[in-house]
C-alpha cells in the first residue's frame, strides 16, 4: 500500500551517499557542540530571519505542547477542523479549548471569531495557514484583525505555518510580543523523521518559550541533515519547487479527470481535499488499488465525515493515481466525461 495520507514529501532531498557520510560523521557518542547555532544561522539566513529569535524543537508539535505549558492558563480558541493536535495538547494539561465550527461550505465565521475573541479572552488563539485539512487559506483581513484583538486581551496568537512554503504569494504576518509562527521541516524539506520543528517571535517571547526548552532539544544527526541541506541553498530552493510542482500535478489530476464529478477545494499546500458521496466511493476505490488517502471515519467535525484528503506522491505514483481515477470514471461514469 502506498500512502498518500501523511502530508510529506514523497521524496528525500539528499542522496544515500550523502546521508552515510553525514551518518559517519555525526559524532553521535558525544553530545552536540555548535550544532544547534550552526541550524539557527543556516535556517535564519535561507529564509531572511534573524537567527536569535528561532529556536527549534522536536517537530512542531513541541512547539504546540509548549505554548500550551507556558502561554497562560485561559482558554485555548482554534477551529474546527485544524490540526488534532491542538486539541490534543490541550487536553493533556487541562486547558478549556474552543473549537469554532466550518461553514457547510467548508468556510469559516470570521465574526464569530472575533467576537469569541472578544468575550472568552482566550490565552491562546492558534490555526493553522493555510488549514489543514482544507488547505485553503484565511484571508490577510482576518488575520490583521483578530492578531490586533488577541492583543487587546491580552493573548497569543499563533500562526502554524507548516504549509507556509507551499503559497503562491504570501504575505508578511503582523508581528508582535503576541505573535508566534510556527513552521517546520518535515513538508517541503522533505525532513519528516528528522522532526524538526521551527518557532520564531519577539526576544521576549521567545525567552518564554524557551523558558521550558531541552538542553539538548534536537538529536545531532537531525541537525547535521538539517545544516547541510540549508547549506546548499540553491539545490533546496530546486527542491522545494519540485514539492510545489507534485501539488500543481496531484491537483491537475484532479481537476481533469473528475473536476466536474467531484468537488474538491482550492489548496495552498501539498494535500489536496475532496469531499461528497463521490469522493468517498472515488477514495474506497483507490485504496482498492494500492493507494492509501486519508479519510476520517472516526471524526466528529461534519466537515469530514465525507471527505478524502491526498498527499502528493512521486511523478509516477500521480500518473498511476491518474490512470485509476480514469478508470473508475469510465465505470462510474460511462457517460461523462471532463472537458
């Protein structure tokens, strides 16, 4: 079975030679030295940051964990569905969470947000941008808005970026003592099983995170990887627009083969999201044939109760997933055909 319901990269950036020296040369019977510095410089310069204020963890979901320890002690607002594990942390540490409900068309009450900003007060405001699981994006407006509001109570307002790379033309988030973005290098690094996750704001705010950090918060082949990846700039930037390319093509597919049979959502990430009796009978049918999307028969949002999310796959895994979507068309469909 091939999965395609991670959300990663179907690709490793580095060769296998490269990865066994790296192996090799990782003193890992030591503990790490300047490794970490060396991550901060070399993650800060590629994406223009300054390196003092990024810190890493073990993947970002240390970072979610962390601001749920350390970011207040009132209530946890996000959306539903976003990513589980806000609500799963969360619930570890006894913190109310607020989960504001999807539109039937999958969008989101953006006064509503503001008012439960406004009236629960909330110690933390976090989501992910583009969404996860429907990709699509919040508009800048809401994102301006609700940041000036978390501030005027007093909260924090984190912006999970792990698809960040993956937008077309993106823009500067406010900034703030208030605002935390959160990024990683397990989607378009293509670095998932190294789990190294990224956590940039103010000094003062990134003292408070750091405030519960590891002293050791990577393992040193993680950050060895890592550096020599970010080392060599142009080849990652190739890299990253190969993951971008196999989302134009997951898409592409989609959209040709059963566009006017399926309805899908404009995503912004690697993942695309499909949703309706069709998709669920399109989604059984390539699981029959060897793929393996993500479905959420266990979920209690309505928003996914029948939807089929995919990840991408290698060049030719997307053209065998198109030749299957073919042909359950053809079955299903004898009659139509997309223009």
């Amino acid at each position: 079975m091939i999965r395609i319901d991670k959300n990663e990269s179907p690709y490793r950036a580095l060769t296998e030679e490269e990865i066994a020296k790296i192996a090799i040369d990782t003193q890992f019977n030591q503990y790490s030295e300047n490794e970490y510095q060396d991550l901060q410089q070399t993650y800060a310069a590629f994406n223009q940051l300054d390196p003092e204020l990024v810190s890493f963890a073990n993947g970002s979901d240390e970072w979610i964990q962390k601001s749920i320890i350390v970011l207040g002690k009132g209530p946890v607002l996000t959306f539903d569905p976003d990513f589980v594990m806000y609500d799963v942390y969360a619930k570890q540490f006894g913190r109310e969470i607020v989960k504001l409900p999807a539109n039937e068309d999958f969008t989101f009450d953006y006064e509503e947000v503001y008012r439960q900003i406004k009236t629960l007060r909330p110690s933390v405001f976090i989501f992910s941008q583009p969404n996860n699981p429907f990709g699509t994006l919040h508009p800048d407006a809401f994102i301006e808005k609700a940041a000036e509001l978390m501030k005027e109570v007093g909260g924090y307002f984190i912006i999970d970026e792990a698809y960040g790379e993956f937008v077309e033309e993106a823009t500067e988030p406010p900034v703030g003592d208030h605002i935390i973005r959160l990024r990683t290098l397990s989607k378009v690094y293509g670095l998932a099983g190294l789990r190294v996750g990224v956590a940039t704001s103010t000094r003062k705010t990134m003292d408070l995170l750091d405030s519960v950090a590891h002293p050791y918060p990577l393992n040193t082949f993680s950050l060895n990887v890592a550096v020599h990846l970010l080392n060599q700039p142009e080849r990652l930037e190739n890299f990253i627009e190969l993951n971008r390319s196999l989302s134009r093509q997951l898409h592409s597919i989609f959209k040709e083969e059963v566009g006017e049979i399926i309805p899908m959502l404009e995503s912004s990430t690697n993942f695309l999201f499909t949703y309706g009796d069709d998709a669920m009978d399109l989604g059984n049918y390539i699981v029959e044939n060897g793929f393996l999307p993500r479905m959420y028969p266990d979920e209690d949002s309505p928003s996914l109760k029948k939807a089929v999310r995919y990840s991408i796959a290698t060049e030719d895994q997307l053209e065998e997933i198109r030749k299957i979507i073919q042909k359950w068309r053809d079955e299903k469909w004898p009659s139509r055909k997309n223009g």
